[in-house]
C-alpha cells in the first residue's frame, strides 16, 4: 500500500478512493437519520399506560438496547484502529453507523417501552432495519477491503484469514440476530396490535384506544 494510506484508501479490486473527510460526511448523515427516528418515534404517540405487552415485546427491547455496545466498539475502533494500523480508510464509512446506531439505542428503547403508536412501531421497525443494513454494509466493506493486519501480520486460522473471514462471520452473525430476534418479531399480529390500535384524532387532539369488538 502506498505511503498516502492515512489520507484516502483506494481499493485495489473497486477502484473508487474514500477520501478521509467521508466519513464525517456519513457520520453527519446518520446522525441526522438517528434524531429523525427518534423525532419521529414521539409524533403522536401516547404513553404505554398499563397496556398489556405482547409476547415478543421484551426480546424486540432486549435487541434494541444491545446494540449500545455498538457504540462503544465504534468509537474504540475509529480512534484506535482506522488508517494505517489495521482498518483501512473505507472502514470509517459502516463505524460510523454503529456509532449512530448505538448513540441512541437506550432511547429508543426508552420510547419503545413506554409509549404506543403506528410512529413508535414504523421508527422502531427502521432503526431496526437500519442497524442490520449497516453491519451488512460493513460486511460488504470487509470482502472489498480487509484490515490489512498492519503493522502485525494477519493469523489464519482454519484456512480463514482471523481479521477478514472471522470478522465477516460476526457481522453477518449479528445482522441475523437483529433480524430474526427483533425485526421478524415486529411483523407479528401480536405486536402490530398493541403498538397500531391506538387511535389518534388528529383533529381535536384526542387519543384512544380503538376497540374492535365496538366496532363489530
């Protein structure tokens, strides 16, 4: 690898560079996406109360609040791992989602927990496929530009590079949690229920809870 490394990371199979100032670009765009979900997850929405909760819901909150590690991790290998050491440049790029995805993840699963409303369950169902797509995305990363193992050399072990193929296994490995433990979930009758028959006159103000056996 050339000696400009530490300013922009051209990869070698793709051939577009990503320039060091990219990822504060994208750490700004997913900022702004983060506030936007949270905004959003109070627009009309209204106070859980003592609504009984569905099956799935404490492991969808569970999922929601793990990925604060994410955040922590983030930071940890922006400051200490990105440039010339062992990530190269492009890895700004997915950290800096899983440092937005874990900035906030104790709140919205603060909202998630304590208020109802179609905004709660549309927010929690993006920030949970957000937070799947962008270890997906840093998967993607790791198969166009793997740590380069600098300044040690990268161990193999069982025939798989222990940087590239292990750290591809875990993302993806983490992205199926987030998926099947939380995502999937959110589809259930169950949980559509208890967070979209909240009914909300937009009008007047008025928040209720919509009754289907009244209405039959």
């Amino acid at each position: 690898m050339s000696s400009n490394h530490t300013e922009e990371c051209v990869h070698e199979k793709w051939g577009f560079p990503a320039p060091a100032w990219s990822g504060g670009i994208c750490f700004t765009f997913f900022a702004l996406h983060a506030f936007l979900i949270v905004g959003l997850m109070y627009y009309r929405s209204v106070p859980a109360g003592d609504a009984p909760k569905p099956v799935w819901f404490k492991t969808i909150r569970r999922v929601i609040c793990w990925q604060f590690y994410r955040f922590v991790g983030g930071i940890v290998c922006q400051i200490n791992l990105v440039g010339p050491h062992i990530l190269p440049r492009a890895w700004s790029h997915p950290l800096s989602g899983d440092i937005t995805v874990g900035m906030i993840s104790l709140i919205v699963g603060y909202i998630f927990h304590t208020r109802r409303g179609v905004p709660v369950y549309c927010a929690a169902t993006a920030y949970l496929v957000w937070a799947a797509w962008d270890l997906c995305a840093a998967a993607f990363t790791d198969g166009m530009d793997p740590p380069t193992g600098a300044p040690k050399p990268v161990k193999v072990i069982f025939g798989i590079q222990s940087l590239h193929g292990w750290m591809t296994g875990w993302l993806l490995l983490n992205a199926t949690i987030i998926y099947v433990g939380a995502v999937i979930p959110l589809w259930t009758p169950g949980v559509i229920d208890y967070f979209c028959s909240v009914n909300i006159d937009l009008g007047m103000g008025k928040k209720e809870r919509v009754n289907p056996a009244a209405e039959a």
